[in-house]
C-alpha cells in the first residue's frame, strides 16, 4: 500500500507534504501515523477545508505522488 510507503520515508516526504498543505506541522507526522483518516481530520482542521475537502486533497496529493514515483521507477 502506498500510504506504507509514505510513512517508511516521511522525513523525505515532509517537505512535500507541506508544500501540499503548507500549514502542516510536526502533528502532520503524528496525524500519518494514525492512518489516512487522521491525517485527512488534522487538514481539514488546520487548512480551513470540510472533512470531505480533506480526504479530497489528500487522495489527489497521495495520487499525484504515486504517479510520480512510478513514472521515476518505469524511467530507471
């Protein structure tokens, strides 16, 4: 699962989450590690979105960094 992934590298991905949500701090990475609805809760509350906004950006995010990380590994 990518969301996996994500959490084995958070300290490279950090910068792209905040650049993502700039409003993110270190509760981001507390928020990660409690799972995907948490992360999306800690946005929605700290980016001025719906709960339903959040887990939105937050699949559109997760996408775009799958797409790039497959394009990074379909070009090595």
């Amino acid at each position: 699962m990518f969301w996996d992934q994500l959490l084995k590298s958070w300290q490279i991905n950090l910068p792209m989450i905040r650049s993502r949500f700039p409003h993110a701090d270190e509760r981001a990475l507390d928020a990660l590690h409690q799972g995907h609805q948490s992360f999306a809760e800690l946005m929605a509350r700290t980016h001025d979105l719906t709960l339903r906004e959040a887990r939105e950006e937050v699949e559109d995010w997760l996408h775009i960094l799958h797409i790039s990380r497959c394009d990074r590994s379909d070009a090595a």
